[in-house]
C-alpha cells in the first residue's frame, strides 16, 4: 500500500460508516445491539492458559457502562465534569472509562505516578470524582489515595473498586463508596442524564507521561477517539472476527483506543489480560499458550515485550490465528524485527502516535511493503508532512523528499490542545498544522523516518522521561555546578537515562555517590539514571546553552565501545550528524579483519535503534 492507496481508499470508505456515532457511548450501544451475544472481553486474572476466563458480552459491556454513567450522572457528574481514575486493567476499568465519557469527560491517571503527581494532574483537571482500587491485599494504590483525598478541593467522592469490607477506619466517611455494592441499583438500558452528545465534545484528558511538574493533559473529543478508531481498523483490517490481546495499560491511549475502542468499533473480541497485563511474571511464559487457546489475532506491545518473548519458547502452539503484531511508543531495532519475525512468523508492524494525535498517526503497511527502520505511512484522513522551521518554530517550508525536519499532523484524529493553556503555545502552525516536536525525513513513496526529538525525551521501553527530572534532582546537590541527561542506547530497552555531571571547584564527590543521590530524589524510578559521567565541562552553544547532540553522540560512541571491545578487531569510532538518519555512528574496522568478525559486529549493532555503518580502513598503517 502507497500514498495513492491510501488517497483511493479515503475515497472508497463512506463515512456513512460513522453515521450516528456521535460518541463512544455510540460505539458500544451498535456493537450490543449488533451482537449482543458476542463476547466483548474474556479478562484473565492469573494470566495462564488454564484458568477460567471471566467473559462479558456486549450486552453486559453496555449494561455496565450504561450503570456506571448513570452513577456518575447521580453523583452529580455533568457534561464538562471529570471523573479521574487510577486503576489497574480489570473489566470495571472499561466501564468507568466509556461510563465517564457518556456522563462527563474521564481522565485516566497512571498508578505508578507519585501521589504529587497525580495530586497535580487532578487539582488541573478539577476532579470531582475519583474511581480507585480499595483497600486490599493486592493492591498499593490505596495506600497512595490516602494521601490524595484532602488535596484535591475539586474531590467530592471516591469509589472504590474491588474493596475488602474490613476496614472499619473508612466505613464511616460517607463520600467514599464501594462500587460493587451500588451499580446494580442504576439503570443499565439508557442514560438518566438524557444526553445529547455533540461529537466535538470533549470526553477524555490523557496525560501525555511526563516525570517532570504536572504532565500536560491532552483533551481528546468523541470525533477523535471514533475517527483515530476507525483509521487503525482500516488500516490494520479488524473485523468483528479479530481477537485482541490487551497487555498494556489502560491509563494509556495505546490500550485504550487499539484494544479497546478499535475492536468495539468492529464488534471484535478482546483478552484482557490480568489487572497488570505485561507486568505481570506469569504472563509472558505462558503467552503463545494463551494465543492458541483464544485464537488470538493481534496484539500491540513495545520494544521491550518483543525482546521478552523472544525468551519464550513457542513449545509447538499454534500461531496460525495470529496476523500482526504491532510495535509503537519506542523505536525498534531491525535486527528484533527480523528476530522476531522469523522466530514467530509473525508480521511485525511499526508504527508512529502520540496522544496529542489521540494514538495512531502512522504505521507499515499490513500489505504490499514494510520498510524495517520506517513508521510506515499516514493512516487514511490524518495528513502528515515535514517542514522547515525557523528559531523561532515558524514555518519555512516544506521539505523536499528525504530532507529531515519537523514532523506535524493535521486531521480528525489530533487533539485541540492541552488542558492548560500555557502549555499550547508554540504548538499549532498555520492552517490547524500541530507541531509533534518529533524530527523526520519523508522518503519518495512516502514513508516516515523518525530522525530525533527536539523535544529531548528518553524513551525507555515506551515510557517518556523528560530529562529535567534528573537534571533537577543532580542540581540539587552541593557539589554539582552542571548536570545534563541523555538516553543511552540499550538493546532491550531502547533507551535508558544517563547523566554527565560537572562538579563544583575542589568538590570531591564521586559518581557512586552522586547514583545514591539521584536514586534518593528522583520519586520515578524509571528515570533514575543508569550511569553518571563526570566531567570538566559540558558542550555549550554559541550562547551558552548546553548542546546535547553532543552528549548523544558521545553516549553512542561509549555504548559501541563498550559492545564491541571483546571483538578482537582494531577499529575506530566517529558519530556525526546525518542527513537521512540524523545521527550515524561510522566504525572504521582494520582492513586486516575477517568477514565471520565484520559480520558478527554489524549483528551487534544492528540490535541498537541508532544507524551505524562499518567501513574497512588499513588502520594499523595508519597507527
């Protein structure tokens, strides 16, 4: 599939098939009255093979989403009201997720979030409710709402979620209810609310997982979640015979919108699976076992769950009923996808999103040819396009084809902006253009290259870190002058931070020291950097700013050392800029070397994200 594929299938597809999808409430009323026996989700406590799943069918999935809407509604909940929730993956997740949405606007927050954060993230969101795990023996979440309720002056009630009634400390404070001992009591046929939805809107506030300050919350309407919906369905070919696999987590939009809203959109069947999903240590062994037995279609992971699975033996199941595998949130190394690919037989699938493009902006083609290295073409109705852009991020022009810039989208999947206006500016070009903050190159059939961020995140196994919260942590103590923080390249996580350090005159810290530090003050331990680099000075721009570019090429060029010192090959390094991949790393390799030794470091590198490229040069005449 090409551009001009895409163009006569945008023309082909009525949009009469989202007529009358005003909401996501919508979607899930025509999937239970199309099919109101066909299981919508099989959860999987355990995560084995073996145990019996709990399977809700879509008329039940509507009965409850229905109930919990109606709940909020009687809560007070109204149109432009949120309702937060911090929840693992269980089936009340989905229903307090579409249930928000038809009675007001659902904000998920991730459960790993430090109480901070998540104070933050519902004090600018004005919470009014908060749907939560309960106290019990298998959850820590309640341990960290404890500390929440009486911080957020917005919170009038808190639900509680499979809750153990033993807890005379919480029986008496009457805003606190238990889910499962009220939903029966609403109505689970129609809204009490009598809503009349528009599809603009507004129906959910997802942050975006930044580490640093309150994480920006992107405003994501009906339109956006049914037409991002129904681009991924096209483009992946769901049918109401696919069976998904949800094994990420559903405060993300990945979860959410591909298995999730994707598959009622089309009537499919999804294995939610256990309340931790990939997280989970039994899940993953027993994995190819739970594909056979549910027949499962596809599924979507990041770079680290490929790399796991390629651990697990496929110990004689039957993959037939498998057709993709989708890759997103991180970049993938070639050498997994080849890996994988010829381990399993799958077709792996890159693809390109952001929240702020409510998931999905583009992806490799299901048919016709996948570019490893690429993130595939723009989904049908979201245009995509590289600029130029000046100091200032105004726009230049276009680029030409293969010519990097800044990467921007358009369509009636992307967002209206952030909840926090200060947050918009500098976001939108001219003509509704969004800014994603990603570097790319459009080669001449189309296909998106991602180059590098201008935003300087690190992605470490999907997960953004904003270098700031290292770097204000490091800052803070006594003997550090200068601290900045990069991603090094890892081969199972993509990325991991590292931080080089200045020290203050005559300081005597050490790095171990500094690691200490940095693990003690930095409350997400995902961004605790890995390594701490001490040195004289850092890279400074022309106006004094530091120069990361810099530092990366610095961290490729420690990781290839590192990986290929044991190689018994004379060889040199250099990393420079590059005008297709942004950055290349050029090993130059003593020309006195074999080819079995050549071969085996290209194999080592190639399972990096960064483009290296392996010259032979007579170094040892030179030297």
């Amino acid at each position: 599939m090409g551009q001009q594929d895409i163009a006569i299938l945008e023309q082909v597809t009525a949009q009469s098939r989202l007529q009358g999808l005003d909401s996501t409430y919508a979607v899930i009323r025509r999937a239970a009255s199309e099919g109101p026996e066909r299981t919508a989700l099989n959860f999987l406590r355990a995560g084995n093979a073996q145990e019996a799943p709990v399977t809700i069918s879509y008329a039940n999935l509507f009965s409850r989403v229905t109930q919990t809407a109606n709940l909020f509604h009687d809560l007070g909940l109204g149109a432009r009201d949120v309702v937060s929730y911090i929840l693992p993956n269980l089936p009340e997740t989905h229903y307090v997720l579409w249930g928000g949405e038809a009675a007001g606007i659902a904000n998920p927050i991730n459960p790993l979030l430090d109480v901070d954060h998540i104070v933050g993230i519902m004090n600018a969101a004005q919470s009014m409710i908060l749907v939560t795990m309960g106290p019990n023996t298998h959850s820590e979440i309640w341990s960290k709402v404890k500390h929440i309720k009486d911080r957020v002056p917005s919170l009038k009630y808190i639900i509680q979620v499979m809750s153990q009634n033993d807890h005379p400390e919480y029986a008496q404070d009457m805003d606190i209810l238990q889910y499962e001992a009220v939903i029966d009591r609403y109505d689970g046929g129609r809204l009490d609310s009598g809503r009349i939805f528009d599809k603009d809107d507004i129906c959910s506030l997802f942050h975006t997982g930044g580490t640093t300050g309150t994480p920006k919350m992107a405003r994501h309407s009906h339109n956006n979640e049914i037409t991002n919906s129904m681009m991924v369905g096209l483009a992946m070919e769901v049918s109401s015979d696919d069976v998904g696999l949800c094994g990420l987590p559903l405060f993300h939009v990945n979860a959410a919108i591909i298995t999730g809203l994707v598959c009622f959109l089309k009537g499919a069947e999804i294995i939610l699976a256990t309340p931790a999903g990939f997280r989970t240590p039994g899940l993953l062994p027993d994995f190819w076992q739970i594909v056979e037995k549910y027949r499962v279609t596809f599924f979507s992971g990041v770079p680290t769950i490929y790399s796991g699975l390629l651990q697990v033996p496929v110990r004689g199941a039957d993959l037939s009923s498998l057709r993709v595998a989708i890759c997103g949130a991180a970049p993938m190394p070639s050498e997994l996808i080849r890996k994988f690919e010829k381990a399993t037989g799958l077709i792996l699938i890159e693809g390109y999103g952001m929240t702020e493009g409510t998931c999905v902006s583009s992806c490799n083609p299901l048919h016709g040819e996948r570019r490893v290295g690429s993130v595939g073409l723009r989904l049908p109705y979201q245009q995509l396009k590289t600029v130029i852009l000046d100091g200032d991020g105004h726009y230049v022009r276009d680029c030409k084809i293969d010519e990097i810039g800044s990467v921007l989208l358009k369509g009636p999947n992307v967002f209206s902006g952030y909840l926090e206006p200060s947050d918009n500016d500098g976001i939108w070009l001219q003509d509704g253009w969004f800014n994603s903050g990603d570097m790319g190159r459009l080669d001449e059939q189309g296909y998106l290259w991602l180059t590098g961020r201008t935003k300087e995140l690190i992605i470490r196994g999907g997960h953004n870190i904003d270098p700031a919260i290292i770097e204000n942590a490091l800052n803070k103590h006594d003997d550090v002058m200068a601290a900045a923080a990069v991603g090094r390249p890892d081969i199972y996580a993509g990325e991991v931070p590292v931080a080089y350090v200045v020290l203050k005159p005559d300081a005597k810290c050490a790095a171990p020291e500094l690691m200490d530090f940095a693990a003690e003050n930095i409350a997400e331990r995902s961004a605790v950097p890995k390594e701490i680099y001490l040195l004289d000075a850092l890279p400074l721009t022309a106006v004094g700013k530091i120069f990361k570019p810099a530092l990366k090429q610095d961290i490729i060029k420690r990781v290839i050392q590192d990986a290929l010192g044991d190689s018994g090959v004379l060889f040199t390094i250099s990393v420079e800029p590059d005008k297709s991949y942004g950055t290349v790393a050029l090993i130059d390799v003593d020309s006195a070397a074999g080819e079995e030794k050549i071969d085996r470091m290209k194999h080592i590198l190639d399972q990096y994200i960064f483009h290296a490229k392996i010259s032979k040069k007579d170094l040892k005449k030179q030297g």
